[in-house]
C-alpha cells in the first residue's frame, strides 16, 4: 500500500500542493487590490501562447511555454487597444472580447493540432492531467533516497517547486513594497516606490505561477487557486501576515482533499470511476470558501477596506 501511494499518489499531491501555493500568494495581493479577475484574464490568454509555444517547438517544457505566455499577454494588450480605439467601447468591454476570443483561438487550434507525442489535448488544457504525473521508478518511501529513483520524478514537480519557491522568495523580498503599494498606492508613490513596476511584477508572477500549474490544473481551473484560498484568508483576519499563512493552508488543504477525493470519493458513493482531480481541487477551494463566508470571524466585513 505504502509503495502503490508513493507512486501513484505522492507526486501529484506535491505537485497540486505546490501549484495552488504558487497561485495563492499572488492571489493574496490581487484579491486585496480588487483585481482578482486578473487571475481569469492570465488564464484566458495563456493558453494560446502555450499552444502556440508547443507548435513551434514540438515540446511542454517550461521556456516555450513561459514565453509563448508572454508574447500572447503582448498580443492581447495590443488588440484590446486597438478594439478599443476602432470599436470606441470602453476598456471592460474591449477585454471580454479579446480574452475570450483568444482562449477560444487557442482551443480551437489545439483541437485541430496532432499532439499524440505530449500529454496535450482540449481537455488538457482546460483541466490538466494531474493524474497522470506518476512517479513510476518509486517502490516505496526509501525511493526517496534513491538517486537513481529520483532521477525519473516527473519534471513537472521540479519546475513547480522551483516557480513555487522563487514566488515565495520573492513576496518575502518585496514585502514591503508590495504591502504599501496595496493599501496605499497613493502613500507608495510619495514614498518613491513603483508603484507601476510593483504592479506588472505582481501581474507576472501569477501568469508564471499559472503557466507553472498549466500540467496540474489546466488554465481554467487555475482562477479558482487564486482567487478561493486568498478570499476565504480574507474572512479569517485582518492581518496580512496572517492572511497569507492562511491562504496556504486553505491551499494546501484544498489540493490534498481534492485529489484523495477525487480518487477515492466515487468508490466510497458505490460509483466505480473517478472524477477530475483538479476539477474537484476546485470544487473544495469553493467549498471553504463558503464556509468561510458564513462562518469566519470577519464574514460581515466583505467590502471594507483591507487591514494591514
């Protein structure tokens, strides 16, 4: 039993873990900011720059998938400019049609592209393949140790952990520009802070952390890591220190009770299939998040201005 978990479990529980940590601490801040549709526009736009990353280079890894994101953020930008400007609508507007058509473009043409090579399909992308991110050279806990062994862990879980930490390591290095510029941007600037460069960094460590989580959750499923854990946080306290070790933890329990139920949740009703580890990751995030809203100490404060 314990070699059937560490190789068909442990993996994808640290990499759905370690995906919903790299999207909440972003989401904290975006979620603060009043800005936590950014979390649905990154992943409307991401997915036609990874489809389009794939189709030039014929691969999943991390660069071509960073910088096909990126471009495809650059191309967005230009067209709601431009539809804005040529249509004369305002910018909300503008931004419905260009991320939806975008992530239309990019599962329209990820449907029609041969990808029996790579793990990459419609229903891929919109809802990852957390599932199939098996360790197979594990037989046991003492795989652990096993060079050899650990040289066949999937590659996802290396570059999440590596998107996870840089996050993390980041929000402690900013953490005061990022603190000021949130309460206060107008206070920031007169202190000579950033408070634009704060911003698109801030903008650019969720598209990373959404492009990281791409292979765990998809780039649908993925607003729902940053933006739940962040909102129930939110509900618990006033304190931003506290709200972030809160959004972890609603993070990393949503990822763990997500997958075993995913899993295991089906059998235990009399149904033999499982369902969508990360749907159902998404599902549980949502789940505390209304308890939270009826049952949090701060619930009746939604609305009022952030705390520091």
């Amino acid at each position: 039993m314990n070699a059937e978990f560490v190789q068909l479990s442990l993996v994808p529980i640290l990499i759905g873990v370690l995906s919903a940590i790299a999207c909440a601490l972003p989401g904290n801040f975006l979620v603060l900011r009043r800005q936590a549709l950014v979390g649905d526009a990154i992943s409307h736009v991401v997915l036609p720059g990874i489809v389009a990353g794939f189709l030039l280079t014929g691969s999943t890894s991390s660069l071509p998938m960073l910088f096909g994101a990126g471009a495809a953020a650059l191309v967005a930008v230009g067209l709601i400019e431009a539809v804005k400007r040529l249509g004369r609508i305002e910018p909300g507007a503008a931004m419905g049609v260009v991320f939806t058509g975008m992530f239309a473009a990019g599962v329209l043409v990820l449907e029609r592209t041969d990808t029996s090579s790579v793990h990459l399909d419609v229903e891929h992308a919109l809802m990852g393949n957390l599932e199939s991110l098996i360790w197979f050279d594990a037989e046991g806990w003492g795989s652990l140790l096993d060079p050899q062994a650990l040289a066949g862990l999937p590659p996802e879980l290396a570059r999440i952990a590596l998107v996870a930490l840089a996050i993390g390591v980041l929000t402690l290095a900013f953490w005061r520009p990022l603190k000021l510029s949130t309460f206060d941007e107008g206070f920031a600037a007169t202190l000579g802070l950033p408070v634009r460069a704060i911003g698109l960094g801030l903008v650019s460590a969720a598209a990373i952390a959404a492009v990281a989580a791409f292979d765990a959750v998809g780039s649908i499923i993925v607003i729902a890591m940053f933006i739940c854990p962040p909102a129930a946080a939110r509900l618990m306290t006033e304190r931003l220190e506290h709200q972030v070790l809160w959004s972890l933890a609603f993070a990393s329990l949503s990822a763990v009770a997500g997958y075993v139920l995913a899993g295991y949740g089906p059998s235990w009703l009399g149904f033999s299939a499982s369902v969508s580890a990360a749907g159902m990751i998404a599902v549980v995030s949502g789940l505390v998040l209304g308890l939270c809203a009826l049952f949090a100490p701060h619930r009746r404060r939604i609305g009022a201005p952030a705390a520091d």
